[in-house]
C-alpha cells in the first residue's frame, strides 16, 4: 500500500522551532539521500540553524562534489543532545544504523521520504510514495521557508533527482519533475559535467567488478528473471568497493526478455545483500517485504544473513513463484 502522508508544514513547523539539529541520511548512501542531506544544511544554515550532518557509513568516492560531502560524522556517543533529529530519504528505522542512536538525543524526530513502504516511524512524518525523489520534496520545503534557490543547493538536488529516477528515465518521471529541473537549470547548473560525473565515468575498479558479476549472469523463470552474484573474493580480486556495485543490477534488467532482475552480493559483515530492479507493470517491492526488505515497485533492496547461494536460492523462488502467479491469473 502507497504511504502519502505530504505534510511538509508540520516539518517546516519543527524546523522553525529547533536551533540544533542533526540531519540523517540512510546506510550505503546514495544520490538521493546524500543530496537531500546536503542541500538541508544549506537551507538550515540560510536561516541560522546549527547543523550536523550525519551517516553510518563511507560517503561514495563519486559523491565528492556535492557541497558539504566531507562533513557528515558516523555517531560515536559523544553527539548531541539536539532540539531535532531530521532523517532524510530513510524507508524504514534499520536504515538509520547506528544513526538510531541519536533519536534519543533528540528532542523531537521528524523525517521527510518517498518510499512508498515507509511506516512512519517518527514523530513527525512527511512521506510521499508517489514523489519521484526525495529532493522533489526537499525543493518543495525550501519555498515553505522562504529559502532561495542557490547554485550550490541546485547541485545538490539535481543529484538526488537524477540518480533516482535513472537519469530521468524511470517511468516515476513525471512533469513536476522537470519543472524543477528547470528551476535548477536557471542557478547555471553544471548539467553536462554532473551527468558525467554520475552516470559516464567508470572507474576501473567498478569496471573490474561489472566484469566479474556478468561472468556470474543466468537467467532462471523462463528467462524472466536475471541473477547475478559477487562475492567477497570478487570484491578483493578487483579492488573494488561496495559502492562500486551499485548500479550494476541495472545490466540484467536491461537484457531483452527479462522483467525483473538481482544482484546479490556479499558484505564484509557476513550478510547478503540484494538490489532487486523490474520493468513495468512488474514489481518487486512486494518480493523484497517477504524478506524484511522493502523500497519502490520497479527498485526495492533486501539485506540477509546465510550463505550466499541459499540467500539467492530463496528470493530468486519467491521471484519465480510470483512469476507462475502471475502466468496462471493470465491464462486463467
């Protein structure tokens, strides 16, 4: 069920009353969250708010450009107290990490997301599951408090709602979409050089990793469904990173034939973690909340504890089971 529940003001409303504030972005960050998180503490500090910015996890090398990329701080017990803790693009509390912590440091919680699988689990919440990106709304907040628009704060939405909707190609693009794209595209945003940033430029390292997991590609449903897997060897052979990962999942979903694909792949902490993609009308959201996982229809994420093959072996059936359903409801 699609979560809407776009109360900007009531966040807005928690914003003017706090003074000190700690903005939280999700584990393994991405575009959205990070440009969220980046452009609030411009739009904080515009209005004389004293903000911290954090992340329980490395900020991606390719995310180095955004203004405030080097500031934000893993909790180490010492933070806080704070008047407000504002989690941003985070689905779900065990996305916080060890960030959970600092609910308790807080004041009042308030979040503001896009997920449509968000259960509201702060004090104030803002989630629209229909927003294309997180930074649609975070653009919206900033005419609440009568913010203008920078060059620097358009940098960092315009990461947000690339990465997100796939370089504009997903079909959650819609018009508001590009009407702030537009507004963006006036603060003489460097479009060209950031599209080359996030969407062209390989290093060799991620080059290495695409290589060893397309090494690894079947396809299983018919032909529906692509699995490909990286190991911790895979990630040591090539030197490469978590992060570098990232969007491989996307060449299994591009084959011809297929509609839904995985990559699973192995994390230094023992677990298995999944980056499910579909092809409309096919979802995968609902296959990914059987496994404590959860995110949008056409992208959803899970993370596991098992070895690698029986953690594979489980999704890919639910994949397949949901496959068949849906091949009976039809013929029937």
């Amino acid at each position: 069920m699609e979560t809407t529940k776009r109360n900007l003001e009531a966040v807005a409303g928690r914003i003017r009353e706090a003074q000190t504030i700690a903005v939280v972005s999700h584990v393994n960050p991405d575009g959205d969250t990070l440009g969220s998180a980046t452009a609030m503490r411009l739009i904080l500090t515009s209005i004389g708010k004293e903000v911290t910015l954090f992340c329980d996890g490395k900020i991606p090398d390719q995310m180095s450009f955004l203004p405030g990329a080097t500031l934000f701080h893993v909790p180490d017990g010492s933070e806080g107290p704070f008047d407000l803790m504002l989690a941003v693009d985070v689905s779900a509390e065990k996305r916080l990490g060890n960030c959970i912590d600092l609910k308790a440091k807080s004041t009042h919680t308030a979040q503001i997301d896009h997920h449509p699988t968000n259960p509201l689990y702060m004090e104030t919440n803002c989630v629209d599951g229909g927003a294309p990106a997180n930074c649609i709304l975070i653009r919206e907040l900033m005419n609440l408090l009568h913010v203008p628009l920078t060059r620097e704060t358009a940098i960092c939405l315009y990461t947000g709602i690339s990465t997100d909707t796939g370089n504009f190609a997903f079909a959650s693009t819609n018009a508001e979409t590009f009407r702030m794209m537009s507004e963006l595209m006036e603060q003489d945003l460097p479009l060209a050089e950031l599209n080359r940033i996030l969407f062209r430029v390989k290093s060799r390292e991620q080059i290495r990793l695409l290589g060893k997991a397309l090494e690894s590609l079947r396809f299983r449903g018919e032909g529906k469904i692509a699995v490909m897997t990286l190991t911790q060897a895979d990630f040591a052979a090539c030197g490469a990173l978590s992060e570098h990962a990232d969007t491989i999942v996307n060449y299994g979903l591009d084959t011809v034939g297929t509609e839904m694909a995985l990559l699973a792949r192995e994390t230094d902490n023992g677990q298995v973690k999944f980056s499910l993609r579909a092809k409309e009308p096919e979802r995968v959201d609902d296959v990914a909340g059987k496994f404590n996982g959860g995110g949008h229809p056409q992208a959803s994420g899970i993370t596991m504890t098992g070895s690698l093959a029986d953690c594979v072996e489980a999704v890919v059936k639910a994949m397949e089971e949901k496959a068949a359903g849906k091949r009976q409801t039809t013929e029937g």
